[in-house]
C-alpha cells in the first residue's frame, strides 16, 4: 500500500500500472502549472509569433505565398540541401570520432580516462566559430599542415574547402555530445547481459555491434539527435567560413540586411523548426517502447578489462590522434593570440603580449557578463530539468507529456529565431522596477539560454530517472519519507550524475552561444565574450584580440566547468560509496 | 544429445587482492549430475561458478571440463552455459531473438537455428511467447526464456545462479520441480548455486557445502544431513543441537563424554568416530523424544530431564525449546490431530536414541 502525503490526506486510489502515483497533494500540479507558464511565456509565444508571420498576409490573413517564393529562389533549394548534407556528414563523422572513446572508456581499466574526459570537454569550451578561424589558418589551403605536406609530399588536402570545413569543424566541436551520452549509456548497462553473451559464444567486436551497443543506443541515439539539431542551426561556423549558402546564414542574412519584416526570413525560421522537429520525432519514434532500465545502482557495470598490447596501441593511437585534431584550434588561438603576423606561414612570425593588453582593457565586463548568463541559465536549467523530469516520470498529471515536449520543443528552434521571435514578442515591454526596456535588458540574453539549454538538462535529467528502479523510492516512502523527503534524500542524489552532466553541459554550451546573442546583444556593457569574439573577428587586424579574448574565454569557462564537475563528483562518488 | 562430461577443480585458489575469496578447492563433479553449491552470501560459491563460467580467473589451480584444462579459455569458447541470477535477457530483443543468439554466435544455418529455436521453445513451454518482449513477460516466463536461450547452444555443462531467488514461493518450488525433470531429460551435467538448503536438499544429487571460500563438506543430501563434517555443516544443513563435550574412552566399544550441562553419558564407540578429546555431540530435534517426567527410561535413549522454554506450533510439529541444566535443547514433535502440546514450565523427559548422536571434533 502506498503511504498517504502529509499535505494531502485522503489515500491514493490503487494504481493500476506499476508508476508511482503522485497522490491528490497540490504541490506537483502547481510546480507544473509554473513551468507551463514560463515555458509559454518565453518559448511558445515567441516562436508562435514567428510562425505566424510566415503565414499572414499584409491584412493577418493565412497565405502560402511567402513560401511560394521561397521556393522559387534557386540558392534557398541549395542552401536546404547543403543544411541537410552537411548536418548529415558532421554526425557521421562525430560517430566515427565519439564511438572508439567511449568505448575504451567503459571497456579498459587504463590512464587514459582523464585524456578522454578532456576530449569530452575541451571543443565544447570554445565557439565553434572561433574554432573555425584557427582550423583554417592550421588545415586551410595555405594553413600549417598543407604548407608542411606541400613542402614534404606536394599535396594539398582540401579539408577546408567548401562545405568540408563546416563538416570538419561541426563534427570536431560537436562529437562529445555523442561521447557523453554514449559513455553515460554504456556505464549503466548490467555487466551480466555482456557476460550472459560471452557465455553463449559471442565475444569481441561482434559482441560489441549485438548487445553492447544496441542496450547503448538510446545514449547514442539522444547524442547524434543534438549534434544534427545543433548542427542545422550553427550560424557562426559558416558564417566566418563565408559558406552563406547553407539555412541558417540565410536566415540571419535576410533579417540583418532586408530587416526584422521580411518574410522569406520567416519562412527559413519555419523551415528550419520544422526540419529540427522531425528529427526529434524520428529519434523519439527509434526508441519508443522500449525499457532500457537494466542495470539498478549498486549492479556491477561492464567488466573493465586490462589493455592488450594491441588495444593499447590502437587506444592511445586513436586518443592522440582525436586529442591533437581537438586541440588543433585551441592551439590555433593560443599561437593567434601571441602572434604578430600570421598570413602563408606555419607559425606566426613574431609573438608578443598586446593583444592581451588591449583586450584587458576592453573586455573584463564581457568576461563577467558570460559567466553571470551561463551560470544562471545553467542552474535554471537544471532546477527546470529535475522538476519536469519528475513530472513526466513519476507523477500522473494529465499535461505531463505536453510539459516535455514544450520543453524539448526548444531544441528544434534556432538562436536566431528564437531571438526574432522575442524581439518581435517583448518589443515596448518594459522590466519591473527599472526604466529598462526587456529587449535590451541582459535578463534577455540569460532566458535566451535558460530556454536554449533546457532540453539538454532535461534529457539528461529524464535519462538519470529513467535508469533509476521505481522501487527504490518506494522503499523511501515504505520506511516513511514523503514525496519531498523521498525527492530530496533518494532520487536527487541518485540523479546526481545525470543533473551534474545536465549543468555542465548547459553552462558551456551557453557560454559560447552566439546565434541568439548576436540578435540580443544592444551594447557593449550586456555584451558576452562571445559576441566581443565574433565582432573582434570581423575584421583581420581584430583577429589577435579576438584570439586573446577565445583564449581567455577558454581558460575561464574550463576553469569553472573543472569546478563545478570536482564538487559535484565528489559528491557524487561519496554517494556511490555509501550506497 | 552430446555425451555428459566430468567437472573437475584441482587446487583452486582466488583472491581480490589481498581477500582469498576461494581456497584449495578440489571438487569433482560427475557426468550428468546435478551439483548444487551451497553457501551463505559470500561464501565463495557465486564465484566459483563464475570461475567456472570464465568471468573469474583463478591465481592457481587447474579446471578440467571432460578432463580437458579449460583455465585459459575465454568465456566465449567453452560451450558452458550459465542462467544469470537476474535472467540478463536481452530488452532489445524478442523472446526469439535471445534464444537464437547462442545459435547465431556459432554460425549455424538458418534453417537449424529456426528449428532449435523452436524445440527449445517447445521444451520450456514457450511456443506462443516467440515474438514477445522480455519485458512482457511474467518473472516466471523469463526465468524459462533465460533457460531455454542457455540450453539452445547444447552447453557441456549447465550452471544455474540462484536460478529461483526471483520468483514467489509457489512458483519456487514449481520451476524447482521443473528444472530437475529437464536435467534428467537433458543429462547435462549441472551446477546450480543457492544459498536455500531446501532448495539444494529436494533438487541436487550431490552438494557441496562452502563457507569462506573453503569447501566445507561435499556429498549427497542423505550424507550431509546425517553425518555433517563440522560444526558449520551442521548448522546450515538443517536444524540441530550441538554441545560441546569431553569424551574418554570407556572400553572397546563405548566412550564416556563428560558434558557440563548434561553430566557424564556412556555410547556406543562409532566407527571414525574420535576416541578422546574435546568434541561437540549434534543431534537432530526430530530424533528426540519428548515425554512426561514420569514416563519409562529405556536403554535406547539418553534420558534427561528439562523444563520447557518454548513451544512454537509449525503445522506438521511442534518445536520446543527445553532447558536443560545449563543449555537449550531443540526437540520436534509430530503433531497429531486432538493432542495438546506441552506448555512452557512443564517438566519433561527427553529422550535422544544413542545411535542418531554424532560427534563433531573441533
């Protein structure tokens, strides 16, 4: 018999499935209620907003006319298509990066782990755009490597050219997503469903392709989903890349220079949604159904095994290889930001401190403004993540579905829509007790992120829920504890990995988020570092400061991220020790 | 069908750094047998099925299967077949898919795999299950698709993890009786680990007995039952009294035990039974005999006198616990229809018959 709350008295009615039923107690609903609220007000107003005008005709009529001529327009059919092969490749390409490390990571007892949980961070602390300046001077036509390789062998590779080096560079920045996952996924498999196939004759890589990787996939499956989406919607890659002809610089293009009403803006916005949705749903409909929740905590995991000389080989071989190709731009950026000039050389010809200077006289308030939006945004996010998780899993609301798909719904809008949309939404709005207006408030920028980054600290909010057995908060609730005690003393800590993953996850990622930024950005004292990045990058005699600023921005951001994943995983393991 | 093989361990020996988990394990299990391993938590007994298995490595010792060395075989090649303790059916794959994937590890033709699925299906009754999920069906039907997904590959050897710790009462002891009449049907040699001595008693042909590691006393139920080797045997196998005695021989063929709760007692000397030391005498509580204080004392008993402590009514018998000079003796009772078992504070008789006394050395 389930226990009846203390706030709401009257005894649940027997459940008829095995869900733990959240009784007639208010909180839950009014928690909802809240989210639902915020979730319209900034995320589904907004979009609508865009949508409609994408539909309305000069008197608010409905009208297809706009797309009409979208699709008259032969660079818009190509920049569609270039959208989907290059959004297509960089998930790919990820894979073929992400799957090799976290399968090491699970499978060997070996020192490499901390070089891998590296890899896992590192590209994620540094825009992708900016990223992008340093790859082509480094794998460019004239950059380091083809400037060595032609002197060498006489070849030219062409990794930068064209569409290639938004591919390069998107599946270089976005694999951790993939490797995240993957590894979260593969750590909670129950170690008896590979030994139980080891026992009945498969071993090795068949093992691997049959059931270790199939009982990973819904890990899998999440990731590439967010490397797609993410890639679709990247404005700042091609943008320094001068690849225009692709969705998302299309849209922006139109905005910027036609203005806030043209239309066919509105049309790409719309088409952009829509291509993301789909991929949700598809991703969505590849898992429905399925119960993935094998392993309870306190199970052993896969058996780690000792390296054999071969794997290690391979191992430390593939590690190199992916660390100094992610290291690439870093390295980029560190040689930009100390050098003088850097123009057809493989290293810059003299180095000195300047750039620094100047950017310590301009920049410390970005630096600040950064780590203020992120952190907040990312604490939100996590708050937001564990509550709708809750809801969805565990409690029997009738909206509890809709909650998540209006949360995971932000996914599939772009920065750059999502910031029209509230330019559009809160114009003349004015913040409580200030003369400020909203859309030029920083607040602004920082629920921009909150919404931005939401889906992931949900997914992994939801996928640390989803991985936890009911029975044992029902074994809380057995030896007395209430919905909240229960809440706060068994499933957050059991979370812990899951929400920490969530926060790191979203503090970086809107840290270095420049698509709505530059759309929200109206001075220079709300202005993130990353906005000063791309303005400094606009120009080739700001490319040094604009380093020095990356630089800087990569330092801080992996510093706090350093931190805030030491104090929660302290915390964490304690609890697997005590458990 | 393929022929039964011998399972042999010879000086097995493991430890997880510095903790021996297993010591001197020297055990040999015949062909076609059913070898129950039975053990608390912790004993070692998982652990050498999973040696077994080759998820363990043992640091020293050999490990025959069909008196072939299999130490350094990988898990994959030794045609072993092992139930998991929590099934490990594959949730991405349907009931089909699990019993066929032994089958399709060892590249069999379709056409076979689709007929050996189908027989093993047929076998644990599971025909109509085929298409399903694991996670649609019942403990029990798991538990089935588990066995049946291991004997598809005709293993060598079967070992079964706490194969019913799963499942209600009831069906425990269903799925007990079914798991035996498929052995038999099969032959495969078999071992299968619990820590229910029930459980181990009504199913095994042999058991051996482990505590830390260490092997305690191997043999058929009958054999551990009434002649427990050590004073831990005793204790798990069963209910029993033990008391610790000095014993001195008396003539040729009776000893003398001196006991401070039960004053000196002459018995019959037993073949391999020690002749002098101290020793501790085990009887079972269903061989006493309980009476009234002034009932007839014959010359196949020890006769003593207590005071009834407790009185627990279990259905078939009632179980008493009777104080006797300074210790508690348990006595059993059949419980027939319209009798009143003695109450707490009655002075009684016991009676326990000389031959069913066995003396354990320490």
């Amino acid at each position: 018999m389930r226990r009846a709350g203390p706030a709401g008295g009257a005894p649940a009615a027997p459940a008829a499935g095995a869900r733990v039923q959240i009784h007639s107690s208010l909180a839950p609903g009014a928690v909802a209620l809240l989210i639902a609220a915020l979730l319209i007000v900034f995320l589904i107003v907004p979009v609508g907003t865009v949508i409609y005008v994408a539909f309305a005709d000069l008197d608010g009529g409905f009208t297809l006319a706009h797309f009409g001529s979208f699709f008259q327009l032969s660079l818009m059919r190509e920049s569609f298509w270039n959208s989907l092969y290059v959004a297509t490749l960089s998930v790919a390409f990820a894979s073929v990066i992400a799957l090799p490390l976290a399968y090491f990571t699970v499978r060997f007892r070996f020192r490499g782990a901390l070089a891998i949980q590296t890899l896992g961070v590192l590209p994620l602390i540094m825009p992708p755009f900016v990223g992008a300046v340093a790859m082509q001077l480094i794998f460019g036509r004239s950059g380091s490597v083809n400037l060595l390789l032609g002197e060498w062998f006489d070849v030219n590779l062409p990794i930068m050219e064209g569409l290639n080096g938004v591919i390069f560079v998107e599946a270089l920045h976005y694999f951790p997503f993939i490797l995240m996952n993957l590894v979260v996924a593969l750590n909670n498999i129950d170690g008896a469903m590979e030994e139980s196939a080891q026992n009945l004759g498969a071993s090795g890589f068949r093992l691997f392709r049959r059931i270790v990787f199939p009982l990973a996939m819904p890990g899998y499956v999440a990731g590439a989903a967010l490397v797609f989406i993410k890639v679709f919607d990247d404005l700042g890659t091609p943008l320094v890349l001068n690849q225009t002809n692709m969705l998302a610089p299309q849209a922006y293009l139109r905005i910027t220079a036609i203005g806030i009403e043209d239309p066919v803006g509105y049309v790409i916005s719309v088409l952009m949604i829509g291509f993301s949705l789909f991929a949700l749903w598809a991703s969505a409909l590849a898992l429905k159904g399925r119960d993935y929740a094998t392993l309870q905590r306190g199970g052993s995991g896969l058996a780690r095994r000792k390296l054999t000389p071969l794997h290690a080989v391979l191992a430390y071989g593939w590690i190199t290889l992916v660390l100094l190709l992610v290291l690439s731009p870093h390295i980029g950026i560190l040689l930009l930001s100390f050098g003088k000039v850097w123009s057809f050389s493989v290293v810059p010809d003299g180095f000195t401190l300047e750039h620094y200077v100047s950017v310590a006289q301009d920049s410390p308030r970005m630096i600040w403004n950064t780590m203020l939006y992120s952190g907040l945004a990312a604490l939100f996010d996590v708050l937001l993540g564990t509550a709708i998780a809750y809801l969805i899993l565990r409690s029997r609301l009738p909206f509890r579905r809709s909650l998540d798909s209006m949360a995971s719904a932000a996914l599939a809008i772009p920065g750059v829509v999502l910031a029209i949309g509230y330019l559009r939404t809160f114009r003349g709005v004015g913040m409580p007790f200030t003369d400020e207006l909203l859309t030029s408030s920083w607040v602004l920028i920082m629920v921009a992120y909150t919404v931005r980054r939401l889906p992931y600290a949900l997914r992994s909010c939801v996928a640390a829920l989803q991985q936890m057995h009911v029975s044992l908060e029902e074994a809380a609730e057995n030896l007395g504890a209430g919905k909240r005690r229960t809440i706060q003393r068994v499933v957050v800590p059991l979370m812990a990995g899951g929400i920490l993953a969530g926060f790191i996850t979203s503090f970086m990622t809107a840290a270095v988020e420049l698509s709505a930024t530059i759309m929200l950005t109206t001075s220079q004292t709300n202005a993130p570092m990353s906005y000063g990045i791309y303005l400094y990058m606009q120009s080739a005699a700001g490319r040094g400061p604009g380093a020095a600023l990356g630089a800087l921005a990569v330092v801080i951001v992996a510093v706090g991220a350093y931190l805030s994943h030491r104090f929660l995983r302290s915390r964490a393991t304690a609890l697997d020790q005590q458990i | 069908m393929q022929d039964k093989v011998k399972v042999e361990a010879r000086n097995i020996a493991m430890s997880y750094g510095k903790t021996q988990v297993l010591r001197d394990i020297d055990l040999v299990i015949e062909p076609g047998e059913f070898f129950a391993l039975l053990g608390p938590s912790g004993s070692g007994k998982s652990t050498l099925l999973r040696l077994i298995a080759g998820f363990n490595q043992a640091q020293s010792g050999q490990l025959l299967i069909g008196g072939e060395d299999i130490s350094r075989v990988p898990p994959w090649q030794r045609n072993v077949g092992m139930v998991f303790q929590n099934y490990a059916l594959w949730p991405h794959m349907s009931v089909w898919e699990n019993v066929a994937f032994g089958l399709q590890e060892r590249r069999l033709p379709k056409s076979v795999i689709g007929q050996k699925v189908a027989a093993t299906l047929a076998l644990v009754n599971l025909e109509d299950y085929a298409r399903r999920r694991p996670n649609q069906l019942s403990g029990g039907q798991q538990q089935r698709v588990a066995l049946a997904r291991t004997i598809a590959i005709e293993p060598k050897v079967l070992l079964l993890d706490e194969p019913l710790s799963n499942l209600d009462a009831k069906l425990r002891v269903h799925m007990r009786e079914e798991l035996r009449t498929l052995q038999r049907k099969l032959g495969i040699t078999t071992i299968f680990v619990t820590h229910d001595q029930e459980e181990a008693m009504t199913t095994a042909d042999r058991i051996a007995v482990m505590d830390q590691g260490v092997l305690q006393q191997i043999g058929t139920p009958l054999e551990l039952f009434d002649n427990p080797a050590n004073r831990f045997v005793a204790n798990f196998v069963g209910t029993i009294n033990l008391l610790p005695c000095r014993l001195r021989k008396a003539s040729r063929d009776m000893v003398s035990l001196v006991s401070s709760s039960l004053g000196e007692i002459e018995l019959p000397r037993l073949p391999h039974a020690p002749e002098a030391g101290d020793v501790e005498i085990c009887f079972r509580p269903h061989a006493v005999t309980v009476c009234v204080a002034d009932s007839v004392r014959d010359h196949e008993h020890v006769w003593l006198q207590g005071t009834v402590s407790g009185v627990e009514f279990l259905g078939e018998f009632v179980r008493y616990r009777i104080r006797v000079g300074s210790t508690e003796i348990i006595a059993d009772q059949t419980h027939h229809a319209g009798t009143t078992p003695f109450t707490p504070e009655s002075t009684v008789n016991l009676g326990i018959p000389r031959c069913e006394i066995r003396f354990i050395s320490n």
